[in-house]
C-alpha cells in the first residue's frame, strides 16, 4: 500500500490511537453535580493535555474515548494522568481507563 493511502486510512506509522473512559458515579449524583465533573475533567485533564473528548451518560454512569487534539496518538502517559485524577475525586465509585487502541478502526 502506497504512503498517502496508508496516511489516508491511518495505518500503519500514520495509525492513532486512544482509549476508552468508562465512569460510574456514588448515587446521590446529580445532574448539576456531572455537569460540574464534565467541566473539571475538561478544564483540568483533557484541555491541558492537549486531548479531545468524546462521549457522554448520566448521572450514575458516564462513558466516552480519549484521543489527542492534533495528529498522533496518546500515550500511556495521558493514561497516567487521567487515571491519577479520577483517583483523587470522591464522587467517582469506580472507573475504567481502557487501553490504547487503534482510534479510526476498531
């Protein structure tokens, strides 16, 4: 496969990966109360680490896919970093920071 078709299709030294982000909340969550951890996992994980966010749930469970802003992949420091805050926040029972995997072709 020519060079251009692989950057194209994002394969092979063009793939990119990201991981999955799987969130579940105590159940006294409110929505006022997830619509204020969205904002602070914007404003101080994802926005700072130069990612993109995509996803979205409820009050008691929330779900989506990391990726990063530009071209390229993110690393297991990105994975470090997310992981060490949802491990700081009380309202969180329990989360999943998936592996990397391969963003355009699952």
């Amino acid at each position: 496969m020519k060079k251009r078709l692989r950057k194209k299709l994002h394969l092979g030294e063009f793939q990119e990966l990201g991981f999955t982000l799987n969130i579940k909340f105590n159940a006294e969550n409110t929505n006022e109360a997830l619509d204020a951890f969205v904002d602070n996992l914007l404003d101080e994980v994802i926005d700072p680490a130069a990612l993109d966010f995509g996803g979205g749930g409820d009050r008691f469970d929330f779900a989506g896919f990391v990726v990063l802003a530009a071209r390229g992949s993110v690393t297991e420091e990105h994975r470090a970093i997310t992981t060490a805050w949802l491990e700081k926040r009380e309202d969180v029972t329990s989360f999943e920071v998936g592996e990397l995997v391969d963003a355009w072709h699952p």
